[in-house]
C-alpha cells in the first residue's frame, strides 16, 4: 500500500467511524511500516542505480586517471663526494662512498634486474699512475685510471640482459662488490692511501641498440626469447640456430667443475664448436686457457673469456673441425694454467655447443678468392645476402653497391688473398652513415666464412656504398661489397 492508498484507507474509515467501534491502532502501525520499507527499498534502488550511472558514465575519472610519477631517488653525498640519484633516465640504486685514504670498497647489493651501469669514482694525489678496478662477486666489471678530478658521475660500464655477470650474480640475489686500487704499470693491489673511492650502481634502460658495434640508432633491435630446440643451463643458452648454422648437441658444467664433455653426430663436412668459458674473472691474459681436445687427441689451448650468457652473441668466431657425416664425435675441454695443468676455478662454467655450419659463398677474381655468408645475423634479426659486387684488387679502382630505399639491410664488405697482403694497405668504404676502412689481410678458405666487416643501416632513401683503396696499391686479390636483406618470418 503506497501512502496515497492509506490516506484513502483512512479517509474512508473517517467517513465511517464510529465512536463505539475505533479503528484499531495496531493496524495503523502495521501499514505504516509496510509503506516505509517498501520508501526505503526503493531509496536504495535508486542510490544503487545512481552509482552504477555515474561509474558508467565516468570511466575515465575514476579508473584511468594517470599513475602517480616515479619519485627519482635522492643524490646520495659523502666525504666530499655526491653520487647523482639520477643520471639522464638511469635511476641510482646503490651507492658508496670512501674517505681520503680508505683501503677498498666491501660491501653486498642486491641486483633489482639485469639493465645496470656501474659509474666507479676514483681520485688521487699520487704522481704515479693508479688504476680503479670493480668486481662483484669476484668477476671484474671494469679497471680505468684513478683520475677523476671533476663531478661525479664518472665513466658508464653498462651490463645488460644476457651478460655473463647476470648467470653469476642473478637478481634478487645479495652479491658482492669490491672496489680497489691497482697499480696503473703492475696491475697488482696497490694501497689506497693517496686514493679516495666511489661507486654508484644504476638502473638503466635496455638501451642495447647503442651497444652494437657500428649500429645507427634506428636499426631494427631484439633480444630473441628461448626457443624450440635451444640448449638452456642456469641462465646460459646455445641456441638452436645461429644464422644457418644448426645445433647438434650441447654441454654446459656446474659451477666450479674442472672438465666437460660432449658427444655428437656430424651431419656435414664443417662442423663449428662455440665455447663458453668463465673462468676469466679476471682480465683474460693472466686467467686459466681452455684446453680443447677431440677424440682424445692433443689438446689446443684457447683464450678462457666468456661476456655473454647467450653464448651465440660473442664475437667470437666457430671453431671449425672435419668430420664426415654420420662421424660421431667427442669434444673436451678443461681449465689449464699457462704450464698446461689442469686447474679449476671457484664458480667458472664450461660450455660447448656443436654446430653445423651453412656452405659459405665463394667470391672470386682471376687474383684472389673469399668466402662470405649467405646468411648473417645483426642486432638479432636474420638478413640473408641479396647481392654481392667483386672487383679485382690489382686492375680495379672503385667499386659500387646500389642500396635499396624503405628498409634496413646490411652491407658486408672486404678483400680476399690466400697470402699475405702487403703490409700497411688500407681500403676505405663510404657511402654509409660514416666512413669505414680496414687493412688487407690473409684469408683462411679452410675457415668459417667470414666477412672482413659489416655496417648496419636503419630504412633510408635509395644509395650506394663504394669501396677504394685508401694507402697502397694491391697486386693481387679481390674486393668485395655484400647487400644483405631482412628475412621475413626470420624465426
């Protein structure tokens, strides 16, 4: 009953009313609670309503409102020195700071990620030459010349996503940091007396463009995630396909153990080993050489020095061996000193991984041949060769490469003998984003194909890249330029 309907209710008792026979008041109560949950229920229907119109209606507003900036973190000052909290988008997330005369910087960090530049700050009052030198966790991030004299933040050592470092010292994990005094001609610890000692850890974009050699920024960048097929240990990576190389089996070791061993089939005639090996804490010439055997045979000794975890992306080139295929092969290799005893170091890592390389492409004059890839990786996209241009190396004087407009490609370029060029002979290459040259030298045919060097451009309007002689004059071999073209679908 509505109030209307009691009021007419009343209404028509009042007309009837009989003062021997009273309406009762029970009644009366009992109707007027009635109405006033049904006025209540309907108040908070259309509170509800109400909300839920203004939510709609206001989405913005209340959900959408933009996040509340980063507070960056305070510069962090101490005995005279102050630590930036942020130096261009780098955000300071350890810092410390010596007095005059302290011996070396000790202490633990804990790595928020693995996109860190390490800033050290050393100054003295010494005549002879000092050095700087960090480690974390016993693995040295960098060593420079103690002679800073003005404001912080010193020189960058950046170590980004797929650094050694990172397998070494993962995130979330405490590690730890020393900065200390060397000597700048011995190298050995040196005291500190007359040295004072910063440090500032900052986290700082995945910038890995500008850390690709002669990379123009704009070129196409990636880091590859794992994929299918690819060999994974405690953060290290053999991937399954580098370029047109394929992977036939890997082995990585644990921490600390003194030798590895491998077993493979070879399916072609060339087959690449690639190494992983840590125990170059230190700087590389005065560590431990990686001693590689096959089947049992004599061992070669090679540099122990390991700078990525994704072991594909070194610079360093296959080790090539013969084997027929179906040929089952095994591979070892361990940790010698520099009389060629075994030795082992705490925390080091041993890797190989086999590879069958792709057939190389013979370029060749009536002086002089070379071998190039047909395929080449750059920046992590897959570029397959579109064209290549030759030039004998005694008759000819420039060479030319048209270059395609709207895309980025990659221009391969070099010379090829199969004996020693004459000393002192430079050739130059222009027609990039800046001028390139390089010496002339041997090429070994017996090798992996291997271009002399390659430059990276981003999409541009249509040109052309030439090569010259810039000191000298060759009496035989060939000149080379390559144009290389992104994959599609490269993986």
């Amino acid at each position: 009953m509505n109030l209307e309907g009691l009021r007419a209710h009343l209404q028509s008792q009042a007309t009837e009313i009989d003062p021997a026979t009273p309406v009762p008041l029970p009644t009366i109560h009992r109707q007027a609670k009635t109405l006033k949950r049904r006025r209540t229920a309907t108040v908070l229907t259309t509170t509800a309503a109400a909300v839920a119109l203004v939510a709609a209606v206001l989405p913005n507003t209340i959900n959408n409102s933009s996040p509340d900036p980063v507070k960056p973190p305070p510069d962090y000052t101490r005995h005279g020195i102050t630590i930036p909290g942020t130096v261009g988008p780098d955000h300071l997330e350890k810092a410390e700071i010596g007095k005059p005369g302290d011996g070396p910087l000790q202490f633990n960090w804990t790595p928020s990620g693995t996109s860190i530049a390490f800033r050290p700050y050393c100054r003295t009052t010494a005549t002879r030459p000092l050095n700087v030198k960090v480690t974390v966790n016993g693995r040295e991030i960098t060593t420079g010349k103690c002679n800073d004299s003005g404001p912080f933040p010193g020189d960058e050592h950046p170590r980004l996503p797929g650094h050694i470092l990172w397998v070494e010292a993962p995130a979330g994990k405490p590690a730890e940091v020393r900065v200390s005094v060397t000597d700048g001609q011995t190298e050995l610890t040196a005291g500190a007396a007359e040295a004072q000692l910063a440090l500032g850890i900052y986290r700082t974009p995945d910038v890995s463009a500008k850390y690709i050699p002669q990379a123009e920024a704009g070129l196409p960048v990636r880091t590859l995630p794992p994929g299918a097929g690819d060999y994974l240990k405690d953060g290290i990576r053999f991937r399954s396909k580098v370029a047109g190389d394929v992977l036939l089996g890997a082995a990585v070791s644990d921490a600390g153990q003194q030798t590895v061993k491998l077993r493979f089939t070879a399916t072609s005639a060339s087959t690449g080993l690639r190494f992983l090996c840590t125990g170059d804490r230190e700087r590389f010439d005065r560590g431990p050489s990686l001693a590689v055997s096959i089947a049992g045979r004599r061992p070669a000794h090679l540099g122990c020095s390991s700078g990525r975890a994704d072991v594909a992306l070194t610079d360093e080139e296959p080790y090539v061996i013969q084997a027929s295929a179906g040929q089952t092969v095994e591979v070892t290799i361990g940790l010698v000193d520099k009389q060629g005893r075994n030795v082992t170091v705490a925390g080091a890592r041993l890797g190989i991984g086999a590879y069958a390389l792709h057939p190389p492409r013979l370029v060749e004059t009536e002086s002089g041949r070379a071998t190039i890839d047909d395929v080449i990786e750059y920046g992590d996209y897959v570029y397959k060769l579109a064209k290549v241009v030759t030039m004998d190396a005694a008759s000819g004087r420039v060479l030319s490469l048209d270059t395609p407009a709207g895309k980025p490609y990659v221009v391969g370029y070099g010379y090829g003998l199969e004996a020693n060029a004459e000393p002192g002979m430079v050739a130059q290459v222009d027609g990039l984003s800046q001028q390139l040259s390089f010496r002339l030298g041997q090429v070994d045919l017996m090798g992996p194909a291997k271009l002399t060097g390659s430059f990276g451009q981003p999409a541009r309007e249509a040109g052309q890249v030439t090569l010259k002689m810039r000191e000298g004059r060759p009496t035989k071999g060939v000149f080379y330029l390559a144009l290389y073209l992104p994959e599609n679908g490269d993986r």
